[in-house]
C-alpha cells in the first residue's frame, strides 16, 4: 500500500488501480492538490482501507473482481443515511459500458457511480474528483447539522424535565409553609422568580455555568427597587454550575422571604449582607455569609420550621457541609463553606 498524507478540510481519496500506472499518476496529481490518497494494491489492502471510511473511491475496469465488488457492495451497504460515497469508475474506450453499469448497479444498489473513458484529460479528472470531495464534505456538514440538533432537543427535553421537577418541589415546599391562598400565590411567585433569574443567568452565559454574582443580583434586585439598597451582595467574580446555581438562589429566596416577614427586612432601617469568598488552601474553598441587622429582636423558635430544613437539606446537598444558622439577638445568620469544585462543572 502506498499513500500520500497531507492535513485536508476534504475527504480523503482512496485508488484501486492494480495495474498500469493509473495509481500512481492520480496520487501525484492529488497530492500537488494536497489531498489525502491512499492506493490498494490486494484484496486485503481493499477491506482495510475501506474500514478506514474513504470519501470517494476511485477505482480502475481491471479492479472489478467479484471480491472487490463484494468488498465495497458490503462497505455502501453499511454507511448511514447522510452517506453516499461517490465511486468513480475508469473504463477503457472499448469497454462494454452498458453492461458494466448494469452489473454495477446490481452488485451496489443506489450507489453514486459516475464513469470516466481513458485516457481521461487531467483537468477534466481533477474536476470531477474535487467536485466529489465538494459532495462528501456537504454530506458531512449535514451530518454534523442533523447531529447538533439531535444533541440540541435531548438537552432541551433534559432541561424542560428539570425545570418541570423543579417547580413541582417549589409548588409542594410552599404549599407546606401556606396558611392561606394569597399567601401560597405570593410566595409561589416569589421563587418562581427565584428561578426564572437562574436560568435568565444561564441563558446569558451561553453555557453551563453561571457567574455566581450575576445569580445574586438577578435574584436581589427586586428587593432593591426605588433606590433602596437593603439587600447588599459582595464576593469574587466566580463561576458555579447551572444546579448549584438553581439551589443557592431557591435559598437565598427562602432566606429573603424570612427577613420580610420576621427579620431584618420587616423594618425600615433593618440591612442584609450577602457575602461570599474564595479561600486558597490544600483547594479552593468557597464560603457563604448571609446577615441580617438593625431588624427587631431575634428569638429562636421552639421547632425548626420547613423552610430552615430546607436551607440546611439544601445547602448541604451543594457545598458538602451542613449550614450554621444563628439565631443571634442582633441579627440572624447563615452561613456554610464548601470545596469549589463541588459548585462549578469543571
């Protein structure tokens, strides 16, 4: 087996010519063209170099032996849908044309078969094989079109089922901690929101991850509105993972809800700090402060209520540790420490 190699956008040729020169004269004048050729000289060289998926076969009237047929009828059999391998065929001036078709289209059914007479100009060969390289390369990009999309609706059937599971959680963790139907209405909103400016976030990021301060100021700033600055967020520019994401902004809604209704955010002058860090030691550690003052007493409750074993089940689940929660008489607080690799994707 002889060959040349050069790097190509293009298929790569392959030659069955046994005899004359026929092999050797179309690897020169592909390879001033700087297309990949490879030349079969056996039946062995034939199955090998088939396996190896050429993109058009060029192959010689002597070649045509009943185990080359074979070879390359079971190869056209075997290539997918988007595949339709040009072959081209070179025949003598005083071949039987009609009946070497015939026999071809019996032996490769549906195959692209396009013949040449020798000798054939040099011009009028080259152009018929670019022209062919042209045909495999559309074939692929198609290929690669019809793939993407079919990638694009499993990740898009991924996503919609995530989201569908994450407001089913939502709708049954606030139905627990209703009283009444306006409230089961507001606070259903609330973290329907919570999660809207998740994956507004993941949507602008174009990817996976998501910029950790985006997700905070998507998820505070309604609280922030008519000039008031009650909810302060602060930390590095990080980036976490689209579910760490979802869950740190499901419980800073939780947390945020809280304040409104008990802590800091019931009073005029009551404060939140959001704080977050990333320490260098055996591994990046990230941490998570959350704050409150100038709100009114702070007095722990006799039972821990839903929302709490959400937080802590929660943040649990994404940094690795379970939260301290404070009940302190200046102020609640929340806060919880992991390893960075457990929030981001890489």
């Amino acid at each position: 087996m002889n060959g040349v190699f050069i790097e190509s956008e293009l298929d790569w040729v392959l030659i069955l010519a046994p005899f004359r020169k026929d092999a050797d004269y179309i690897m020169a004048l592909l390879g001033e063209q700087k297309v990949e050729v490879k030349a079969g000289r056996t039946d062995d060289d034939v199955t090998h170099l088939l396996s190896l998926s050429p993109g058009v076969i060029i192959i010689a009237h002597e070649a045509l032996n009943p185990s080359v047929l074979a070879s390359i009828g079971e190869h056209l059999a075997s290539q997918p849908d988007w595949s339709e391998v040009p072959i081209l065929i070179l025949l003598e001036r005083a071949a039987p044309i009609s009946r070497i078709r015939s026999r071809l289209e019996r032996s490769w059914p549906g195959a692209r078969l396009l013949f040449h007479i020798r000798p054939i100009a040099r011009l009028e060969l080259m152009n018929s094989i670019q022209s062919n390289l042209l045909v495999r390369l559309r074939q692929r990009q198609v290929r690669n079109a019809i793939e993407r999309e079919r990638e694009l609706r499993l990740e898009l059937n991924h996503r919609i089922k995530n989201i569908l599971a994450s407001v089913s959680s939502i709708f049954r963790m606030t139905r627990r901690g209703a009283t009444t139907v306006d409230e089961l209405a507001g606070d259903f909103t609330g973290r329907l929101q919570a999660l809207s400016s998740v994956h507004t976030a993941v949507f602008e990021a174009n990817g996976e991850d998501v910029s950790l301060s985006s997700m905070v100021e998507l998820t505070v700033s309604p609280y922030n509105s008519k000039g008031l600055n009650r909810i302060r967020a602060r930390g590095p520019n990080i980036s976490i993972s689209r579910d760490a994401a979802t869950t740190i902004a499901l419980c800073l809604h939780e947390l945020i809800t809280n304040a409104i209704k008990y802590g800091a955010l019931s009073q005029d002058d009551g404060v939140v700090d959001i704080v977050w860090a990333v320490s260098e030691e055996n591994e990046p550690v990230v941490s998570l402060q959350w704050t409150e003052a100038g709100g009114p007493d702070v007095v722990e409750p006799t039972r821990q209520g839903y929302g709490t074993r959400y937080i802590r089940s929660a943040l649990a689940s994404v940094f690795g540790s379970v939260p301290e929660i404070a009940f302190a008489p200046s102020g609640f607080r929340c806060s919880v420490a992991g390893p960075l690799s457990r929030l981001s994707t890489k």
